[in-house]
C-alpha cells in the first residue's frame, strides 16, 4: 500500500497534468477576431486576425481552479450540511454564475484595451488606425460555458468520490474498533450467569441482615451489567434507558462518599420517546467527574444535563477541579479524553461537537449531537 506522502505526491501530479489539459483546451477553444485597419501611404485597407486569449488565458485558468478548489474545499463542505436539497443547489449555482461573471467581465476588459495582445500581429509598423473588435469573446460565451461546467461537474463528481472513501475508512475503522473492543471484552469476561447468581445471592443475604442500603447497591449494580452486557450491544439505546444507567452508576459513586462530600444534579428531559443514541457514551464523563472531581474531605458538586433542542441533543457535566487530582487527559485507563474523542468521530462524523472548558476551578464538558 502507497505510504500517505506518496499518494499525495501522485494526488498533486494527477491535479497538475489535468489543469495543464484544460489549459490547452482553452486554447485551442477559445479565441477572439481583431480588425486592424491600416493606413499606408494614404490608403486605407482592413486586416483582419484570430488570436487566442494568451496572456488572458491565464485569467481563465484561475477562475476554473478557484471554482473547482473552491467547491470541493469551502462550498461544498457547508452545503451538504444543509437538510434543504433547494439551498445546496442555489448556493452552488450562485457560486457558479459568481465566478463565471468575473471571468466575463475581467478578461472581456482586458481584451478591449488598446494594445492589448498585439505584439503577436505580423508587420504592423505602418499602422495608422487601429479598431479592437472583440465580438470573438462573446461568440465564445457558449464554449466557456461548456468549459466551466464541465469544472464544476468533475467537482461534483471529485468530491462525491472523497466523502464515499472517506465514509468507508470511518466505517471499516468503526468496525475495526468495535471488533476489538468485543475481542477485549470476552477475553476478560466472566460468565454473566455466574455473575447474576452471586449478585442474587449477595441480595438475598443483604436482605436478611436488614441491610437495605446494601440490598439496593447490589440490585442496582446488577441492572447496570445486565445493561451493559446484554442491552448495549446494539448500535443505538434508548435515550432513557442510558439515563437510568446514569442514574445506577451514580448512586454506587455516592455510596462511596461521606454525607455531604458530594452533590450531583442531574437534569434531562421528561419525554424522551423515540430519542435514541450510541450505548455507553456519555458515562466516561461522568465517570471522570467523580474519579477527578471528588477529593474525601471537601464539599464536591456534580452537575449533570441533558436539553433537546429540535433535533440536536446537548449533553453537560461540570465538576470541580482539583490541582492534586489526575486529570482526564493524563489517563491511561481506556476512557481517556483521546478514546472519547476518536469514538465520537467513529459513531457522529461531521454531527457532534465536544468542547471542554477547563477554567475557573470547573472543569465542564458540553457535547452537542445531531440527532437528525
């Protein structure tokens, strides 16, 4: 396989040949009428000759690269955000009719300058008067047209053809990831069976003992592997099934603190029918909120939201921050900020945003996906 500097090499000699091809198509295409009429020794006599739109082609040149270039790096990358197939198209034909305009009207001025291009003429010593006709480059309209077309055309098709390979690396690297996260998890999987009969057991005998704080632990750190081995396995949970997880987790959390060491809020929405998400993406947040934002001895608070707002879900947790805690981003335990990251870009390419603010004695983290 072709190392990334190669491919890119070749990626800029391929682009190079292309506009060299274009370039002599403009010019064998394209090509303006000049009358001269010539005055010698008292005579008047017309002289008419083709010329190309050398130097002015270059002019030309540029216009289509920034119409391609401009498509495939800038425009299109805004407008196939847009859910409205009227706007894409609008906002690419005024692009279009933007670019081919300038061209029209620049190199058209160009041409109708006195002196413009003649020293290509044959013996034009003699000359006395001298009329410009450029009717030439408005009879070429119609080939421009065909020309700037065809760019924007090949730009469709170019960039169609990068977001296809580039969709497909972010599904096989999904794949890959998923497919060793599943290797991971069954080489250190203890039978579930096993697990649920020794968590019952430890329930019952809670039980008994009167120890319902316990009791209820142990039923909630159940529910919450059941969820994790049996329910997260799809692609997409229930947004409210992913809150009652949160919910479990956080109350095991507190168990481990004294009253009053930690306060955790958490906010979402009273009707979540039919809003669904990846399983399992929010609570290595939450996790690291108590890990890094919980000191034994001081007074912690943990706020935690969910807003939906159309079709966009925006998910908050803030906490304190402690200068003698491990940060997120220093951790080796698999939920490092870097992992969170790289699975977001994996499950929402180009439809989520995670922004961090780590000021001010908070650390807060709001990441907003498009459920669209």
């Amino acid at each position: 396989m072709l190392s990334a500097n190669k491919r890119k090499y070749i990626e800029i000699l391929i682009h190079t040949a292309c506009w060299i091809g274009v370039y002599y198509t403009l010019s064998s295409l394209t090509s303006s009428q000049i009358k001269l009429r010539v005055i010698d020794n008292g005579i008047a006599r017309e002289q008419h000759y083709e010329q190309t739109l050398f130097p002015y082609i270059f002019i030309t040149l540029g216009f289509l690269m920034l119409l391609f270039y401009g498509n495939i790096f800038w425009l299109f990358s805004i407008i196939i955000r847009y859910k409205n197939v009227l706007k894409r198209v609008l906002a690419a034909a005024g692009w279009f009719l933007l670019i081919f305009a300038a061209n029209y009207f620049i190199v058209g001025d160009l041409l109708k300058k006195p002196g413009a291009a003649i020293h290509e003429f044959p013996d034009i010593s003699a000359v006395g008067t001298i009329n410009r006709d450029v009717r030439g480059w408005g009879h070429t309209q119609l080939i421009m047209l065909l020309i700037f077309l065809g760019i924007l055309g090949i730009s469709v098709a170019y960039f169609s053809l990068r977001e296809w390979a580039k969709s497909e690396l972010l599904h096989n690297q999904l794949q890959a990831h998923q497919l060793d996260t599943e290797i991971k998890f069954l080489k250190s999987q203890i039978s579930p069976h096993f697990l649920f009969n020794t968590l019952n057991n430890l329930f019952s005998i809670a039980q008994q003992k009167g120890n319902d704080e316990l009791a209820d632990g142990i039923s909630k750190l159940s529910g919450m592997m059941r969820y994790m081995i049996y329910e997260s396995n799809g692609k997409q949970v229930s947004l409210q099934k992913e809150i009652e997880y949160l919910q479990n987790c956080i109350m095991l959390n507190e168990l481990r603190y004294a009253a009053g060491e930690v306060s955790v809020v958490l906010d979402y929405p009273n009707n979540m029918e039919g809003i669904f998400v990846a399983p399992m993406i929010f609570i290595p947040f939450v996790e690291n909120a108590f890990k890094h934002g919980v000191s034994i001895g001081h007074s912690s608070a943990i706020n935690i939201s969910f807003t939906l707002s159309g079709k966009q879900l925006v998910f908050n947790c803030e906490n304190n921050k402690y200068n003698f805690v491990k940060r997120m981003e220093a951790e080796n335990s698999g939920i490092g900020l870097e992992n969170i990251r790289r699975r977001l870009a994996l499950l929402y390419p180009g439809t989520h945003e995670l922004v961090i603010d780590d000021r001010n004695g908070k650390y807060n983290v709001t990441l907003k996906i498009d459920l669209g």
